[in-house]
C-alpha cells in the first residue's frame, strides 16, 4: 500500500513538475465545472415553479417576472458550455506538455542505460510497456484526482439536495453504485496482470508486423516468398494476445449489464417516490422536476466518482511499468576515487578479463591479456565468434568485464567516467549506423560539437574515396540520404561503409578502431586505404579487426583470438614463422589468389 502511495505521489510530482501551471489551470477548470450543473438545476426549479405560478396566479396578484431566472438558466448555460470547451483546451495543452516532458524522461534514461540491458528480453518488455505507458498514465492520475474531487463535491452537493426529500432516497443513490465500483476493481487487476503477461507476445507480433511492413526485410521477403508464412506467425500471435483479452471484456460486459440492472431498480423506485410525492400536493412541480435532475445527476457523478476512483487504482497499477523503467540502475558509471579522462600518455593494458554475455553458459572472452601502446596499429584475428567484437565493446566500457581490468594509463577504466573515456575512441563498428539525413551530417555525427566542420568533412570523405560521390548528388553534402524522406538519395552498402569510414575518421579521437572496416569496399578503395593506412591514421593507436590477412599483416601486432582466449600474438612474420593458427588462416586464404 505504501508503496502504490508513493508511485502515486510520484506520479503527481511528475505532472506538477511538467507544467505547473496549465496543471493549476486544469484543476481550477475542473472545480470550476462542477458548480455550474448545480446551479442550473436549482435555476431550473425556480423557472417552473414561477412559470406555474405566472400561469395559475389570480388577475389581482402582482405581476410575476419569469424573465429574470429564464436570463439567469440562460447565462449558467452558457458559463457551462463554456467552461466545458475551455477546460478541454487546458486539458489537452497540459496533455501535450506532460507527453513532451514524459518522452524527454524516457529518451534520457534510455541513452544512459547499460547496454547490458540490450542484452536481455526482459529489458525490451519493459521498455516496451514503460514507452506505452509514460505519455499519458501520470496524466490519466491527474484527471481521475480531480474527476474524483469534482464528482465528490457535486454529489455532496446532490445529495444534500436529495436527502431534503427522503434519506433513503439518498442511501439508494449510493448503493445501487456498489456493484459496478467492485466489478472496475475486479476487471482492473485481471487487465493489468493479462497485459504484463502478454508483453512478450505483443513485441513478438510486433517483430511479425516489421518483417511484413519494413524495408530491411522486404527484399528477402519478396525471392523467399516468406509474405505469407510471416503473415501467418503474426496472425496467431496477434490472435493469441486479442482473444484473451476479448474475452476479459466479454465477461465484464455481462456483468457490467446486471450490474446495471441494480442502477434501473434505484432509479424506478425513485421516480415513483416522486410521483406519488408530487400527486399527493407534497411536492411542487419545480421540486419535482430538481429532484429529478437532481437524482439523474446525481447517478452521474456517482458513476464519475466511482470510476474515478477504479481509474486511478487501474493508474497505479501501470504507472508502476514507467518507473521500473525509470529506475533502472546504472551500473556503466565512474566509480569512486575518480580518474580524470585525459589523451593517451602511454598504453592501454588488458588484464585477465573474463566476460560472459547474460543468458549465456560459457565465456565469450576468457583471461585475456595483452597491451596496446600508443601510436601502435593492432589487430585482431581470429574465427567467426572467438570474441573480437566483444573486446572491442570491454575496451570501449559498453559492458564491464566478470574479472580482470583494463588499465588506461594505470587508471582502472572503471574509475574513469565513461561519457568522458569514450571521447578518446572513434569506432567504425561492423553494424555501423545509417542515418537518413544529410551526406554531410552523416559524416559530422563522428563529431556533433564541431564548431566549423565543412573542410574537415571534406577531407574525412575525400581519404575514404567517397568526396566525388557526395559532390555528384543532387545538393552535394545537403543532400539526404537513405530510402525514408522525401528528396533523398539511396547509397549502396558499401558507400555508406565509406561514409561510416569517413565519420571515423572525422571525428579526431586519439585511439581508431575498426570492425570490419573494409567488407563491403570495392578492391581500388580497399587497396589505397590501406596503402596508405599508416599515413590514414596519423600515428593514432588503431585496432584493426579484420578477415583480411593482406590488411591484417600491416600491423604492429597482431592478437589471434579463438574460442575467446588469445591463441597467438606477434607480428605478421613472427606469426608465420611460428606456422600455428594465424599461418594456416593466411595461408589457406592466400593460397585461394595464387593458385
Ligand atoms: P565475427 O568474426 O563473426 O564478427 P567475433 O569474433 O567478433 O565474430 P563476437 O561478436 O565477439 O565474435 O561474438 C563472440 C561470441 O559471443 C559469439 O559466438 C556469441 O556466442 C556470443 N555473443 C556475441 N554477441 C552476443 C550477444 N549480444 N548476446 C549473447 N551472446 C553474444
């Protein structure tokens, strides 16, 4: 219970905090609008009874004036309305800012996180379920809170009106509700627990919709001739989820029905309450037709107040999904003493680092050691999952290793803040990233806070052969690439690994890696950029990650990596001499040009 109070505080707080003062707006509106039904009913009675006086009244009696409350019922009308369409602007203007502040919150934390969590499914759904939940549900509290606040004063109101005629008129009011309040709660408990279930199976399905509807999927799609058989995985998942849930509305639907039928027996006993009443001379026609409204009414904000009050438990129970996410801990942070993040003095040092992906029995990288000087050029070899990739994220602090360190400069990475430690690092990674903007923003992503980047772009394009490319569309560097907007140009795979090359290369870090950098370039661009790799690099500390042994045998050293541990190292010649993994790689691949 505690607990739900204070998701609930915290919920308000976030509100509060977004827009305090259309939140102001909004409850003032909302007071505001439940004044008004009242006084129009009590008005109303006025009218009629002094219409029916007007009506029976005797020549000698004075004139009496009707106008004045017809004007007034007229005025309050209006008021009415108006409130009624002014309060919906405040509402939807607090909706916006709220939604814009609540993106910005899960857009922050979600560039914070560990990437460890990408690792994990358990992440995805609750991200999944925090980006469904975070624009509106603080809001949906704030609206049921004064819903709930508006309905309580106007049936407080109501029911002191009511209870002038009978009490138990009024207690009628109250428990005719009862059933339909508990079948809200019930209902809530049984949707939240279905949903949070059914996350998994709705990314799924999601995933089905991606591979029908995307780009990246439609090619294979289309020669595998997989439409149909996708179509079929995403109609049973989606089913699976929807039918479930059709069901739970099924039920509540009858039950809401005979729930209902307890509202109908009140309202009957009522109405025949006040007509005998009024029949009997006890009530005036004016009295009549308030207690009328008045009842009606008074159902109204009883149905309001009751949900309300069923929405703000439904609230809470999801609210709870937003900030799972929102409190997600950071682990990737600089530990205490902290270091400070300056240029390479010396040498990286790899010490017995062992690590293992999350869900995985066996180590990708096991006690893997080893040194990097700076300006030195190494690579990195070895077979389809010994772990390259993996060292490369260790190495940057994307994920911290189970044991062992890596020392920069004698520094444990772990003391050093890891925003600041990355600024030294340029990664061409071998799922490098495409960005549907311009040519040249694309290049100048390598480094966002360059003041005046344009020669530098240039230059950046011009090393890795794709200068003229660029200059040859249609705005040159404004001009957008990618497949998604309007007025843009598509490149081919390897064009945009030219363009993730030059944004490497562009951003002016002191250590280079490159994961594959070359797989997709055409012989003549692969031969001059590593001719000329030393002269490229520019005595920067450079990891080579590469299949390629021609590349590879240019650099300083070289580390082989398999099954996650470090098989040999040294140079390309001591390597060959030795005639153990890195020899029969070589050899075999060299022998396939020479024969
Ligand atoms: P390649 O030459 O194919 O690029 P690599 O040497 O770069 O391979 P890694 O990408 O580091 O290899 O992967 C090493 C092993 O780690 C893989 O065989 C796989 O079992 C595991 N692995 C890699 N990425 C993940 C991941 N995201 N989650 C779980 N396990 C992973």
């Amino acid at each position: 219970m505690k607990e739900k109070l204070n998701l609930f505080r915290e919920s308000l707080r976030l509100v509060w905090n977004s827009t305090p003062g259309w939140t102001f707006a909004n409850i003032v509106m909302s007071v505001l609008r439940s004044i008004f039904p009242l006084l129009l009913i009590w008005l109303l009675k006025v009218v009629v009874d002094d219409i029916t006086k007007a009506a029976t009244a005797l020549p000698s009696t004075p004139n009496i004036n009707v106008l004045l409350p017809i004007v007034a019922v007229v005025i309050i009308w209006f008021l009415d309305e108006a409130s009624s369409d002014f309060s919906n602007y405040v509402r939807k203007k607090q909706a916006l800012k709220l939604e814009v502040y609540m993106y910005g919150l899960l857009h922050s934390k979600a560039i914070k996180l560990d990437l460890i969590n990408f690792e994990r499914p358990e992440y995805f759904d609750c991200l999944s379920r925090a980006a469904r939940e975070a624009p509106w549900r603080p809001n949906s509290i704030l609206n049921n809170l004064v819903s709930m606040l508006r309905a309580l004063l106007s049936l407080l109101l109501m029911t002191g009106l009511i209870l002038t005629l009978h009490w138990t008129l009024a207690v009628l009011l109250l428990v005719a509700n009862i059933p339909g309040i508990w079948l809200r709660l019930y209902y809530a408990d049984m949707l939240y627990n279905f949903q949070r279930q059914q996350t998994p199976e709705a990314r799924k399905s999601a995933y089905f919709n991606w591979l029908l509807t995307g780009d990246r999927p439609s090619r294979e799609l289309r020669l595998f001739g997989l439409g149909n058989y996708f179509i079929s995985l995403f109609k049973k998942s989606f089913l699976k989820q929807k039918e479930e849930e059709i069901n739970i509305i099924r039920k509540r639907t009858l039950i809401e029905l005979i729930s209902n039928l307890f509202k109908a027996s009140a309202l009957l006993i009522t109405l025949l309450f006040i007509a005998h009443q009024t029949i009997r001379g006890k009530l005036s026609l004016g009295q009549m037709a308030m207690f009328l409204l008045a009842f009606r009414q008074g159902m109204l904000y009883i149905k309001d107040l009751f949900g309300a009050l069923a929405g703000l438990y439904e609230d809470n129970l999801f609210i709870g999904d937003t900030f799972e996410f929102l409190n997600l801990k950071e682990n990737v942070t600089a530990a205490e003493p902290v270091t400070e993040s300056l240029p390479l003095k010396k040498k990286i040092v790899l010490d017995n680092l062992s690590f293992t992906y999350p869900g995985n029995n066996f180590s990708t990288i096991s006690n893997v050691s080893f040194e990097i000087k700076k300006g030195e050029i190494i690579a990195l070899v070895g077979p389809n999952g010994a772990g390259k990739s993996t060292l490369v994220r260790l190495l940057c602090r994307f994920y911290d290793p189970d044991s062992g360190n890596i020392k920069y400069d004698g520094s444990d990475i772990r003391n050093i803040d890891p925003e600041e430690y990355r600024k030294h690092f340029s990664v061409v990674f071998q799922d490098f990233m495409l960005y549907n903007l311009s040519a040249g923003e694309n290049i100048r992503m390598g480094n966002i806070d360059e003041k005046s980047p344009e020669g530098r772009i240039k230059a950046a394009a011009t090393t890795t052969g794709v200068h003229e490319l660029i200059d040859n569309l249609p705005y040159g560097y404004e001009t957008v690439i990618g497949n998604l907007f309007d007025d843009s140009r598509e490149l081919s795979w390897g064009e945009w690994q030219k363009i993730a090359l030059a944004r490497a290369l562009f951003r002016d870090a002191p250590i280079l890696i490159l994961d594959e950098p070359s797989s997709a370039l055409d012989a003549d661009t692969e031969y001059d950029i590593f001719s000329r790799f030393r002269e490229i690099v520019r005595g920067r500390t450079s990891i080579l990650i590469s299949h390629r042994f021609t590349n590879v045998s240019l650099a300083d050293r070289i580390i082989v990596l398999d099954k996650g541990t470090i098989a040999e190292a040294g140079t390309h010649d001591e390597l060959m001499k030795r005639g153990g993994i890195y020899f029969t790689m070589f050899t075999k691949q060299s022998s396939r040009f020479t024969r």
